[in-house]
C-alpha cells in the first residue's frame, strides 16, 4: 500500500553548535633578568657534556670586550671561575695560575679566569694578587657580576639556587673547563667554595688529553708526561707494535708502550 505522506528530501545534518573566531589577545611579557630567567626554568640550563660545543658568549673582561670564541681561536684554552674578588682562595688561585702562564703557553693553551664582580673591582683585585703572589697576572678575568656566563655554564651552587629568596643571586662555584680547539668542552673539574685548585692536576690533564689526540693513547692513573701509556682495547697487539714498536702485554686488554713527552 502506497504511502500517503508527502516525500521530503532528508536534511543535510548540521552540528549543533556554532563556531565562533577565537579573538587574538597580544600578550606582554615581563622583561625578566636572565639570571633569574635561568631559575625559574631550570629546563632552559644548557646540558654541557664532554664533547659538546662550549657556549659561546661576549663579555667584559680586564682586557677590554671579548667574544669567547674569538679569543680561543685555533689554541686550547682553559676557563676557570671564582666565587668573588678579594677571598684568599682565589687570590692564591689565580696567583698560581699566573705563574704557569709559561707552562700553559708552551702547551698551546690560553688562560681566562671569571669572577662575579665588576670590571673596577677586578683591577684593584690584580694590583693585590700580583703584590701579594709575587708575579704578574696577565690573563683576562671576565666581570660577571650578573652571573650571566656563570648560568651559561652553570657555574652555580645547587643550595643557592634552593635558596635564592633568602641568600639573593647565587654565588659562583670553582669550575673548571678545558677546551679544545674545535670549541669542545673535552674535561671538566668542580670545586666548592672552600676548596682550592690543584694547578699540577690542571696540567697533567692538559697534557694527557693533547697526548692521546696525537699519539691515539689512554693515559693511565697518575700518569705524567713521559711515562708508559695505555694501547687502547680497539688496536690489536700487532698493529700495536707496528705503530709503537714496544709493547708490554700485561693482560690481552692491558698493554702499555712508551710514546715520549
């Protein structure tokens, strides 16, 4: 049987509701300091592995304005900080250090110290070191009293960070960074406050570091520049005496040889 309702054409479906344009809202940002930037997102620290390119930067320094880069240029260079001008550790820090400043140039390496005060503060700090130490600091030392380079490689003490609304902006830690030619942090050494540099072991890494770039070696515990150093697990016994000539096998996985200063 027929129907006898009228035909009607189906609706094309329409959601239920509307769409509306979403208004553009412009948004100002607080201008924040960095330094406070870089505590209150920790995520934005920089990861500074061995091996991974050193932050580059432009500062005030006691030798004028420096871009860092800049000044390594194709030498290593080493990069050590300090928590403040005019504290005894320091001063005899950087009073060491001077005094190697042949020791380090025969290397290949250029000198930079920081410290968290302002460039008037660093020249009267000089005057004292070089009286006090007996010699002559000649090397740059970067005014970062903003702590700007001390964020960028984190040169900062966790318990200041905790306490930043009590202690203020935090104070710089002993750091030290060895970098290679290529810009790359190849070693390391953190130091609390209280703790003086050992200007010896600097060297020694320094040394053993350049050595195994050119001589493809490891350097064992204690090692000293003319001592016997390690054949690496990935060259065999034999090619180890092609290229060194004597080898001492102690275990298959430890050999020695001898590969001069």
């Amino acid at each position: 049987m027929a129907s006898i309702l009228p035909h009607v054409a189906p609706r094309a479906f329409r959601p239920a509701f509307r769409t509306f344009a979403r208004p553009q809202i412009n948004v100002q940002r607080p201008s924040v300091p960095v330094f406070r930037r870089y505590i209150s997102t920790p995520t934005e620290q920089p990861r500074l592995r061995l091996g991974s390119t050193a932050p580059d930067f432009t500062a005030k320094t006691t030798h004028g304005d420096l871009n860092f880069h800049d000044f390594i240029g194709n030498s290593w260079a080493i990069l050590f900080s300090h928590p403040a001008d005019f504290t005894p550790v320091c001063t005899t820090e950087l009073g060491a250090f001077a005094k190697l400043k042949d020791e380090f140039e025969k290397r290949g390496v250029k000198m930079i110290g920081l410290s968290a005060n302002d460039l008037g503060s660093h020249d009267k700090w000089v005057d004292d070191i070089n009286e006090v130490c007996q010699t002559n600091v000649q090397f740059p030392i970067i005014a970062d009293a903003d702590r700007k380079v001390a964020f960028l490689y984190d040169m900062i003490n966790q318990d200041d960070l905790d306490n930043i609304a009590e202690k203020g902006i935090a104070f710089t830690i002993r750091s030290v960074f060895i970098i290679d030619p290529n810009k790359k942090i190849r070693l390391t050494m953190m130091y609390p406050a209280s703790t003086g540099r050992n200007t010896s072991e600097v060297l020694r890494v320094i040394d053993s570091l350049q050595t195994g770039d050119k001589k493809g070696i490891a350097t064992p515990i204690n090692w000293q520049a003319g001592e016997d150093v390690i054949v690496p697990p990935s060259v065999s016994t034999a090619d180890a005496r092609k290229k060194f000539g004597d080898v001492k096998e102690v275990k298959p996985y430890l050999r020695y040889t001898n590969v001069g200063k």
